[in-house]
C-alpha cells in the first residue's frame, strides 16, 4: 500500500508501509488535526492555522531522512529504523488544547501524556503492538531518552534534531516570513555517528550557523511576539477564571469535557484525547454568556481582539506593580486577570561548559577526523552561544468595563517614572 502527502515543505513525502498508515488514521493521531501548531499566534500571523498534524508527519518524514543518511556510516537495523520513524511521528500526540497554555493552567503534561497514549489501552498502542510485542515500549524509550541507541533519540531531541528542524521551516512558511529558512538537506547529508552521538561533517558547518540563527530569530520575531505573548495570557486567564469559578461552584455555564481537568483529578487517556482547541473555542464562545464579569469581559477581549496593551519596559526599570494595581482598583479590575508582567527570554545556543549544572550537549563538528563545539569554528555562534537574552513586556488592559479608556492613566505614571 502506498500513499502520497502533499506536503507544502517537502512537496510529496509517500508512505508505503501500513502501520505507519494505520498510526496516521488512529483516532489519537486524527486529533491532532484539531490542535493548532502555533496556539495562539494566528492572531499576529494570519496564516500560522497549521496543525500538530502536519508538523509531526513532517517530523517523520526528516527522520526517515536523517536514518537513511546514516546507513550509510553504520549499521542501522530494519527494527532501529522504524523505532525512530514511530516515535518521530508520535512525538507530539500528547499535545493538548493552545498546548503551553493548557499545561501551565491546568498542570499537565504533554510529553507524559505521549508516553501514556503510547503506552496505554490506544488504537496507537494497538498498532505499534502489530509490529512487535514490546515495539510500544521501545518507541516511549527514544521519547523518554533512555532507548539503547541514543543517536536515535538524539535526532529527535537535541540541540540540532528533526523536530526543531520541520516546524522552524513549517511555522516560517505559514507565518509567511524567511527567519526560519535554513538548508536542512545539507544539514542531514553532513550526520554522522560518533560515540553513539550525532556529530556534523565540516561540510554541514554553515548550514548549520544557518539553522542555529534561524531558531534566533523565530523566537524573538514569532514565537516571542509581544501580541501573540499578549494573546496566551488573555486565554490563560480565561481558563484561570473558569477553572477558580467551577472551584468555587460558581460557574454558570458548566463544559462537560473540561469538568474532570478542572476537577484536578487524574483524567484518563480516553478523556484526554477529547480535548482540543475546538473545545476551548466552544467554551469561550459560551462563557461570553456568563454572569461572572470576568470571565465575560475577558472571553469578549478574546473573541473581539480587543487586547492587553503591551508596555516595553528595560529590565532594570524602577516601577511599582502595586502602583498600576491601585489604578485597576479604582476601576473595580482584578489585579489578578488584568496586570501581567511577561519576561519571554530564550538562549540562543546552549553550548557545553565542563562542570556547569544542567549542561547541554554541543552541536558537535568533525573536522579532520576530531569532533568539537561548534563554536570552535563558527564566530557567529561563538558570540551568542550561552547568552541569554530578556524582554520584559508589561500587560494591562485598554479599557475598562464601560469601554472608557484606562491604560492612557498607567502609560502617563509609566512615562513620569522614566523621566524621573
């Protein structure tokens, strides 16, 4: 049996292998067609409405790539081989609903959950178990980083992996901006295996400074977008309030498959894979209905694009919180659902320092026939490498619950403070 995906990046990537198939068209994996990749950065970038889906069978499709590159410098069994394309495309199948946002409101965890479809009582599981009886268990190993062949879960999960790689070419194009652009050919065609590791071929250097710059930059242009920023904490709060009001017995407007996660009760894998951004959707159309104020105010903010303002203030910035809370007060705002302050910071490249604590492994370059950091070669990555840079933008809303306009009030205390 074989299939054709026509994929906007790589053109037509074909599978002709039928468990993979089979793992395509399973319901845990269908979902993922409802889960956006982006969460809420559609509202910056109009085309970013791609899904988990597409990202994780492009994932698999680099995989595939990536192994067969590396046949050509060791043994690569046929049984590695399809661990690696199995868990490049389950990868992300834990996923839940705006995924970050869902996790940091509700405490979940998706690549547990990953592990738990995978491992549990799934068509998944039932699918990877036609392969081989404790194929399940040796997939959840690369995503777990524990598989015996730890290049395999390198590919999927490092400082330069397959992951990284599709959705930085993936969320460029659909943003519809070159940041993420990189030659990801080269890059696979420069692997080779060192110690059980991924190490680049002199060869693949500047595609690689390429790459590394491309993460650079889609951070702080897309990922990291003060909007979109803006946009996650509007949707944060929204499943905040509800999930307190539920708490407190007083939501009014009750969703039936949110009620076991705010109930903080262990919810089972069945009941997971009913979540995803169409409910949230669902949820927030509906709570604009509510009685609770908030919860109303902020779904309409949400619906309506009518957003926090976005203040940029330097690190070192001496302003008061309790200062701007007292403005909200006077307003009858909560403190708690309308300020914000949002520190995005991103390392660019985490290089390895002997000694330091939660080290990294580097991208590692083999030139005559010695592997080193990167940075040894490249000035560019050299220079970032390890830095961390910060942002801190700060939120509060634009209009208060009559539509009068507040945040001219903050911004003026906010511009004395600098003038002082």
């Amino acid at each position: 049996m074989k299939k054709y995906f026509r994929d906007p990046i790589y053109n037509f990537i074909m599978i002709n292998e039928t468990w993979i198939l089979d793992l395509i068209n399973s319901k845990e994996f269908q979902r993922l067609k409802q889960v956006k990749q982006l969460g809420t950065s559609e509202v910056t970038y109009y085309g970013a409405n791609h899904t988990r889906f597409s990202h994780s069978i492009g994932t698999m499709y680099l995989m595939d790539k990536a192994l067969a590159q590396l046949k050509n410098v060791i043994n690569i069994d046929e049984e590695t081989r399809k661990i690696g394309l199995a868990a490049a495309l389950l990868h992300d199948i834990g996923h839940g609903p705006f995924s970050h946002v869902f996790e940091k409101v509700m405490s979940t965890n998706h690549e547990q959950w990953t592990i738990d479809i995978v491992l549990g009582d799934t068509e998944v599981n039932r699918i990877l178990k036609t392969v081989n009886s404790d194929f399940p268990q040796k997939v959840a190993e690369v995503i777990k980083k524990e598989y015996e062949h730890k290049f395999v879960s390198y590919l999927l999960s490092s400082q330069l992996d397959v992951d990284r790689m599709d959705y930085l070419l993936r969320d460029s194009y659909y943003v519809g901006v070159k940041y993420g652009l990189f030659d990801v050919d080269m890059i696979i065609k420069s692997m080779l295996v060192c110690d059980d590791n991924i190490v680049i071929d002199y060869k693949g250097l500047y595609a690689v400074e390429q790459y590394v710059l491309a993460r650079h930059y889609m951070y702080w242009q897309v990922y990291y977008h003060k909007t979109t920023r803006g946009y996650e904490l509007l949707l944060q709060n929204i499943l905040k309030r509800a999930k307190y009001l539920y708490e407190q017995n007083l939501l009014d407007i009750k969703i039936d498959l949110l009620i076991p996660v705010f109930k903080n009760e262990k919810i089972n894998v069945e009941e997971y894979i009913q979540l995803n951004d169409s409910v949230i959707l669902y949820a927030i159309l509906s709570w604009k209905n509510s009685r609770d104020k908030i919860l109303r105010d902020l779904c309409c903010k949400y619906l309506y694009r009518d957003l926090y303002k976005a203040y940029e203030i330097e690190q070192s910035f001496p302003f008061s919180l309790d200062a701007i809370k007292e403005i909200l007060k006077n307003q009858n705002m909560d403190a708690e659902y309308y300020l914000a302050l949002d520190r995005p910071s991103n390392v660019i490249y985490d290089y390895y320092v002997e000694g330091e604590e939660g080290e990294k492994p580097p991208i590692l370059i083999n030139s005559m026939g010695k592997n080193k950091s990167i940075t040894r070669f490249s000035e560019s990555i050299k220079a970032i490498s390890g830095s961390q840079k910060i942002k801190y933008y700060l939120y509060f809303p634009r209009y208060n619950y009559d539509g009068v306009n507040i945040s001219d009030d903050i911004i003026k205390y906010l511009e004395e403070l600098k003038n002082e």
